[in-house]
C-alpha cells in the first residue's frame, strides 16, 4: 500500500506546484474572509483531484483484472503520450516566453495553461495584476469552491497527473478501501500548494501578511519560468513511468 503511494509521491508535487493555484489561494487569503475563502478553494482543489485519481483506479483496476499485460502497457503507452505533450508544451512555452520589457508591465507572454484561467486585462490597484486575481477578491463562499474544482480541472497538468496516479494505485492490486484511502492521502499530498500559504496564515497572524504579499508578487512576476520548470518536470515524470514499455 505504502509503496504504491511512494510511487506518485512526485506526481502529487508536481500537482501541487500549480502557481496559479498558489497565487489564487493568496489573494482570497489576503482579502476579506480570506481563512474561509482560502479554505474552500483548498477543498474545491481537493475533491477534484479526488474524483479524476479515483475514477482512473477504478477503470485501472477493472482494466487489469481482464488482461493484466494489455493493462500495464497501455498505462506505459500513456504516460510516453503524457511526456511527448508536456515536452511541446514546454518548448512551446519557451518559445513564446516574455521579452523582459514585456513582464515588466505584465501584459504579455502567459504560458500554456496559464491561458486558460488568466486574461491580459490588468487590474488597476496593483500595476500588472492579472484580471483574473482581481475579480477573485469578490468571490462568494460557493464561488471559492467552485474556482478551486474549476482550477484542479483546467490547469492543463492537472488531470494528466492525477490519471497517471489513478493508474498506479489500480494497478498496485490492493483492497479498494486501501486503494481510496491511498486517494484521499495522495489528493492531500496534492492539495499542499492551496494549504500551505493558510497554514503559514493560521500560525503567523498578521505578522506573515507582508511576506504572503512578497509571494505572491514574486510568483506572479515568474509565473512562465515557473511553469516552463514544471512541464519539463512533469514531462521527465511522465518519460520515467512510460519506459517500463520497454521492458
């Protein structure tokens, strides 16, 4: 049981390495009713990942127990699919990075994936602030945890990463009260980046105020080198589990 779940321990990093979703649960921090607020989209965030990784055991795991062999290379072949698309992405990425003129203002070069969730409007309290973020700061309670099950769906390496945790945890051939509560660790694990900056909230007070606004304007200033370092990360994970195939 245990092995299995040391098996997607970097999946379920390299889920919660999402700088959207850690800027996004800074600024609902930050903004009126932020532990709440923060804490719903953390849970938004949670159950997502939850029901992608589950529903992949659960087609894992009737899979195997038809043909076992046709099962493990078919979870090979898609995770060598996984890798080649995170590459491109990744390339794409680099290609279509910010000159430095343009991340100065803000207003240009968001990444694939990023694209998805962000607009190039600026706000206008915080020179550079994405459009996005500002209209974070009024969201409702429900709207917070939607935003988090919305995010954990659109973030383009969401769903790759915890399919790819799904297939392991169906193939590991475990009881399934074991297999979900390996789930529900593994989409924990997952769920750190939305935690985290709460946490740090919940034992600092006001004192960490100034350092989570630090934060978020560091990762939102490096938003495309972050994720660029993530898609090659997530790429190289993907190569990893796909050469088994090779076996």
């Amino acid at each position: 049981m245990w092995g299995a779940l040391g098996d997607t321990f970097a999946v379920a990093m390299a889920l919660a390495l999402s700088p959207i979703a850690l800027t996004t649960a800074l600024v609902l921090l930050l903004g009126e009713r932020g532990r709440r607020r923060a804490l719903l989209f953390a849970g938004g965030w949670y159950l997502c990942v939850f029901v992608v990784t589950a529903v992949a055991m659960w087609v894992t795991d009737t899979a195997d127990e038809e043909d076992p062999a046709a099962t493990a290379d078919g979870i090979d072949i898609l995770h060598l699919v996984f890798a080649v698309v995170f590459f491109v992405l990744a390339l794409v990425t680099w290609i279509k990075r910010p000159s430095a003129r343009a991340s100065a203002k803000g207003a240009d070069g968001l990444p694939p994936g990023t694209q998805l969730l962000e607009t190039e409007v600026l706000g206008e309290d915080e020179p550079g602030k994405p459009g996005l973020f500002e209209r974070v700061d009024h969201l409702g309670s429900a709207a917070c945890f939607a935003l988090g099950f919305a995010q954990g769906i659109l973030i383009i390496k969401n769903i790759p990463l915890a399919i790819s945790a799904g297939m392991r945890f169906g193939a590991a051939e475990l009881p399934q009260a074991e297999a979900l509560v390996l789930v529900a660790i593994f989409a924990g694990l997952a769920s750190l980046g939305t935690l985290i900056p709460l946490v740090a909230y919940v034992v600092g007070g006001e004192r960490v105020d100034h350092s989570l606004r630090d934060a978020r304007r560091w990762i939102e200033a490096h938003m495309t080198a972050i994720t660029l370092v993530i898609l090659v990360v997530v790429g190289g994970v993907f190569l990893g589990e796909g050469l088994g195939l090779a076996d």
